[in-house]
C-alpha cells in the first residue's frame, strides 16, 4: 500500500511554522512510519513545510493532531475522504474525541500505537476496518522501533534529531493531557537502546521529547551516565521538573551528559494555584534558588507559566514577569489555561458553567475560552499579550542573558525568533487577518 502520515499545520502565528523551516520534525509520524511493514510505502507529509496534494494516490492516509489542530486534521481528512482515500485518525485529541474524530475518518486510534497501528494495516489489507482501535494495555518501552528519520529532508529542520526515552507523568495536573494520553506512571525505554539510538544521530544537539526526563531521577542518573561516555560529545535539552535541583549528584551528572537547557513547568507563583491543579510537588519558597542551581551548572531554563487560574487576578503578570526577569531565566513560555478535553480541568469547568468557546481552533493557550474567576476575559487576554511583549522587549532580553552568559549566541537568536512570532501574533490581531474569541458572544 501507498500511505502517507500527515502533520496538519499550525495556524496560530505564536505557533506556526515559516514554511523554509521548522523546529522539530514529527517524531509521531516517523515512528509509525517505522511500525509500517517494509512492504508499505510511506511518504511524511509535514504541512508546515509543504502544500498537501489531494490528487494523489494513496491507499491510507494517516492523521495525528492535538485539539488546536484538530479542525485542520478533519478538513485534511475529508478532502482525502472525498477522494475515495481510506482515514485513519489519531493523537492526543480524536483519542479524548473519539466519536468526533470519526465523523471524519474511517478509523480512529485510541492512545499509543504500537501493536495497533500493525493490527489496522492488516485489517485494512483484509478488508475488515474496524471503526476504533484501542489498546489493551499500555505498550512496553522495550526495543522500541528507531524512527524513519531517512523519511525527513533534515535540513528543513532546526533540531532534526528527536528522541523519547520516557512516557507517562506521575503529577496529573489537571489542565495537562499528558497522563491521559500516556499515563500516570512512567514507562522507560532501556538506557542501552536509547543510547544506541543516540549514537545513530547525525547532529551535535539532541531534543528528548520527555515530559519530565528527570521524573524517575534513578533512571535519569542511568541515562545521564552513559550519555556523558559516548565518545561524541553532544547537547541536549529536554522538559524536566524542579526536583532536579534538589539532587546535586542528578544536576552534576545532566550538565557532564551535555545538558543545555530543560523545559521547567513552574506553572503559578500561588502555592494556592499548585495546590489546586495538583502541582503542590512545586514549592514557590524553594523557586529562586532552585533557579540559581540549576543555572549554576551552565544548563538554561526556559519557564512555563499558566495564567488564568483561580486564585490570579491582574496582578499575576507583572509578579509574574518580574519574577522570570529578575531570575534571569533564558526564555519562558506564557500561557492561558485552557480546558482541553479528556482533563480534569474541562470536567470541572463544564459542571460550573463556564467554558465560553467549544471551537478547537481557538485552543491554542494563547486564547480566553472560559470565564475567569478574579478577573474578566479580557484582562487575562491583554496581561497575557503584555507579558509577552515585555517579557521579549529588547531591553529585557539584554539584561536576561547579557553578553557573556553561556550559550549567549544560540539565546540570543531562540529570544528574537519568539519575540518575531510574538510581534506576528499582535500585528495579525491589530490588521483583523487573526480574531481572538469573544467569550461574552460565545455563550
């Protein structure tokens, strides 16, 4: 069979892509193009790079997309379906959706699909379809496929070389999808097989697409060792909680492996706030100098932080962006709390009535689609515009990272690239080509 493994594109100009260049390759995708039997035929269809020909022939086209994208995945579907082209769906939003998503697809796979996706193939070949597929357990990390990087042009790619060492995150927070996708315990693939495929990549800097590669700080320490007796040197970043700063041994052995920098979710400055979406793992009191350690090993932090939740009123974006100035962290990363389905979050929402836009498009963290408690939609969507223009305002990007501050050169340019986006965003917004919701409209 012919199958092509599509990526719909980001419309949101805060996320989307240029079309000479992306910053990571769908990792998804190639997977299951690994899963693929050898005798299938795949083409990678990455839609921030290239236009979509629905005029040609395939047997099977596969779709993934989380729920900002979701719309986009159906209309790719049904101009396929409109063809005659059987449709898989699948990813983090048809496996919360599944009734939706299979409006517009002939099948739809629920969570992982190792062990599904063979058994679809062969369905499909024998002409029995089924509508859904889900898996009985969650699959073993063990001798995981490498991905089809020979699929990808890499040169279309900022960080072409992608690795997942863990699935599965233990805290649960009830605004994130992750531990319904995944689960809430952690899985791990064996640290030889990881560092075999490591040592396959082509490039100098890795991404480990983790949630929290330091969640098990046991394997973490495993993997970090072996990684730093590779005979190729290498960086990598990846997405990582606070804990590591409490373990001196786990920070030392991350920056001996090449560690450059972790995502870190700090999520709210109100311990209220981390009490309330489960986060109470995060201790604000321990912030500033769990920031000084991590940073004290040469390893860059760029922060998440959530607005919007329940205890914040206008006074959390200037604490907040003060705080992450004054820390000196490398980059952050606002968002809006959204209530994305399948979490927690969105059950106790829809009972309190207060989830104002059900259009998916609009659910891209950067967007007001509920009614805040202490303050109005509008003031959560310009603090949260505010807090970014500041945050990236040439004068703070100087004082954060300054001249001499390791890896100042890469800093520098990952600050500007945000700080374009973001100015793309507001001018989309100000010229009426890019609309925010209106909640009071929206009801």
């Amino acid at each position: 069979m012919k199958i092509a493994l599509i990526a719909p594109a980001w419309h949101d100009p805060l996320w989307e892509s240029e079309k000479e260049k992306s910053i990571f390759p769908p990792l998804n995708l190639i997977t299951l193009a690994a899963l693929t039997p050898p005798r299938h035929e795949v083409t990678i269809l990455d839609e921030s790079l290239t236009d979509i020909d629905y005029n040609a022939k395939y047997d099977l086209v596969g779709i993934s997309a989380m729920t900002a994208l979701a719309p986009r995945a159906y209309e790719i579907a049904d101009a396929f379906r409109a063809k005659g082209t059987t449709v898989v769906l699948g990813g983090m939003h048809p496996s919360a959706l599944p009734e939706e998503a299979s409006a517009h697809a002939d099948a739809v796979v629920v969570g992982e699909a190792e062990g599904l996706w063979q058994q679809l193939l062969s369905d499909l070949e024998d002409g029995k379809l089924k509508p859904v597929y889900r898996p009985e357990e969650r699959p073993s990390l063990e001798h995981m496929v490498h991905p089809r990087r020979d699929l990808l042009n890499r040169d279309r790619y900022l960080v072409p070389d992608t690795v997942q060492t863990t699935r599965g995150c233990p805290f649960a927070c009830s605004f994130c999808t992750v531990s319904r996708f995944f689960g809430k315990s952690f899985r791990f693939r064996p640290v030889e097989d990881v560092i075999q495929e490591v040592a396959e990549l082509e490039g100098e800097v890795i991404a480990f697409i983790d949630d929290n590669i330091v969640g098990h700080p046991g394997y973490a320490r495993r993997l970090f060792t072996e990684l730093a007796r590779l005979p190729r040197k290498i960086k990598w970043f990846s997405q990582g909680s606070l804990n590591i700063a409490r373990d001196e041994d786990l920070l030392r052995l991350a920056a001996a492996s090449g560690c450059i920098g972790l995502f870190i979710g700090f999520e709210s400055l109100s311990p209220g706030n981390l009490k309330a979406v489960g986060k109470a793992v995060n201790r604000v009191e321990e912030y500033r100098e769990a920031i000084k350690r991590i940073h004290d090993h040469g390893i860059a932090i760029e922060g998440a932080f959530v607005f919007g939740l329940d205890e914040d009123d206008e006074s959390v974006f200037e604490q907040t962006v003060k705080f992450a100035q004054e820390n000196r962290l490398e980059a952050a990363q606002f968002g809006i709390l959204t209530p994305f389905p399948g979490t927690p979050l969105r059950e106790t929402m829809e009972r309190e009535g207060r989830i104002t836009c059900n259009d998916w498009r609009e659910y891209t963290i950067s967007k007001v689609v509920f009614e805040p408690k202490n303050m109005s939609a509008r003031t959560l969507q310009e603090g949260f515009n505010w807090a970014w223009q500041e945050f990236y305002s040439l004068g703070s990007i100087s004082r954060r990272l300054g001249l001499v501050k390791k890896h100042a050169p890469i800093l520098w340019a990952l600050n500007l690239n945000i700080r374009k986006r973001f100015y793309h965003f507001l001018e989309r917004i100000r010229t009426g080509n890019f609309t925010l919701p209106r909640p009071s409209l929206a009801k």
